[in-house]
C-alpha cells in the first residue's frame, strides 16, 4: 500500500491526492502571508530626480535589461494588467515612473495587528524605471538616459531598495553583471528577480538561475535575496510582496 498511497492528516490516502493537497495548502499560507495590494495608480512620469515626487514614503524601484519583462512582471505585483505599459518593443521606458501603491497587511498579519491595534495600510512608491541595454537610440540618447539612472539612484533619498531583474531564459549576460557592480559601487541596495521563467522547462531555468549566481561568486562575497518570477503564471508574487511588506515594517 505504502508504493501507490501515503498516510495523510491520519488516514491512507493516494500518493497524487495527498501531492495536490499539499501543493493547494502551500498556495493558501502563501496567499495568507503575502500583503496585499489594494490600490495602485499612475502619478508621474519624471525626467530628472529632482521632479520626482516628495520624498515622504518608502520607495522600491525595478530596472533591467530592455525586454525584459519588467512591465509584466509590475502589473502582475499590483494585480492590474493596464498599470505599466507593455510593449515587444525595448526602449519604450524612457522617464522616471511613479506609482503610488496602497497595500494592508497580509491576513495573518493583520489578525494579529488588529490585537496590537496597528492594522494600518502601508503608502510606498513603485518606481518603473529605464532598461540599462538600451534598445537602438542615438548616443546622446543614451548619455541621457544613463545620467537620469545614475544620479536617481545615488541620489534618491528615500529609495529603500532596487528590484534588478534578469531573463531566467539565458546564461549570465555580462551586461547584468557589470550593472551590479556599479550598484555596489554607489552603495545601493538590490534584490534580484529572474523573470519568464514559465518561458522555459524549470531544469533549465534552475541550472540558468545557478549559473547566475556563481558567476557573481567571482565578485561577490555575500550574495543578494533573490526570487524567481513568471507574469504568466503569478509566481515570486507573494515572495516579493511578503518582502517589501517586511522591509516597510523594519524602516
């Protein structure tokens, strides 16, 4: 019996049975654990930092390569497909965008908030920003742009941490590497986010995901959080919510 049935919440039970109910009760204390978002809305588009709105909550921006997917992977956090616009075309990004994000916490949380009296919704800004790699613009374009990114990230005061994604498809891009170093050089936070990974078999998007990693070994010696995302599929979601909701509690 043991080869075909498993002994489950105290009773024999078939081995796929027991397989998807432990898959559904991992989604709902995922679900249970993760904030959520309850209102998100466009509020500028910025050329320069200094015309980015007051610097008066917490702040998570989202850069990578053109196309890939950082659009997507936005409106699938905030649950809305229309917030940030997509488009096959890299280079449509070309300001600095700001959402203004309303999220409470997580029912789980927010039991024990409501005891504690602070069940309080959080205010914090998402922040869409230019793709490094750019697509074919003009080389003052691309000064421009590069400017634009430097100097918000070294000088927004109340950016609290940077999402970098990376194509979970391919093999570590140098391009993504050389723009960690550069964070590190101008001491900023970040957290990696591999996205598209529905767009490949998971042996591969593992085995690309590890390469990644033991590429930055080579410069690295304390390795960032990272979290493995698909749009499509709306996985890392709750991963990275449960984050920024943690961070907000900690600032």
């Amino acid at each position: 019996m043991a080869g075909k049935y498993t002994w489950f919440l105290g009773r024999w039970m078939p081995r796929g049975t027991c397989n998807s109910l432990l898959k559904l009760c991992s989604e709902i204390n995922q679900y249970l654990c993760a904030m959520q978002i309850k209102s998100a809305k466009y509020v500028i588009s910025s050329p320069d930092y200094e015309k980015c709105p007051a610097p008066d909550r917490p702040e998570y921006a989202f850069i990578g390569r053109s196309n890939v997917g950082k659009s997507s992977l936005i409106n699938m956090l905030c649950d809305n497909d229309k917030l940030a616009k997509t488009s096959g075309s890299p280079g449509k990004t070309q300001l600095l965008n700001h959402f203004e994000i309303s999220s409470a916490p997580s029912p789980k949380a927010n039991q024990t908030a409501a005891v504690a009296g602070d069940g309080k919704r959080q205010q914090w800004y998402l922040v869409d920003l230019p793709g490094y790699g750019f697509a074919k613009v003009s080389i003052r374009s691309r000064n421009r742009w590069e400017q634009m990114i430097e100097n918000y990230l070294r000088k927004r005061e109340n950016l609290t941490m940077v999402f970098v994604l990376i194509d979970a498809r391919h093999n570590p891009q140098k391009i993504d590497l050389e723009f960690l170093l550069q964070l590190r050089n101008w001491q900023v936070p970040f957290c990696l986010v591999f996205t598209k990974s529905d767009k490949e078999n998971q042996s591969t998007v593992s085995k690309n995901v590890k390469a990644f990693l033991e590429a930055m070994k080579k410069n690295w010696q304390f390795l960032p959080q990272h979290f493995v995302t698909s749009a499509v599929k709306k996985s890392g979601k709750d991963k990275i919510l449960s984050f920024i909701e943690e961070t907000n509690k900690s600032l």
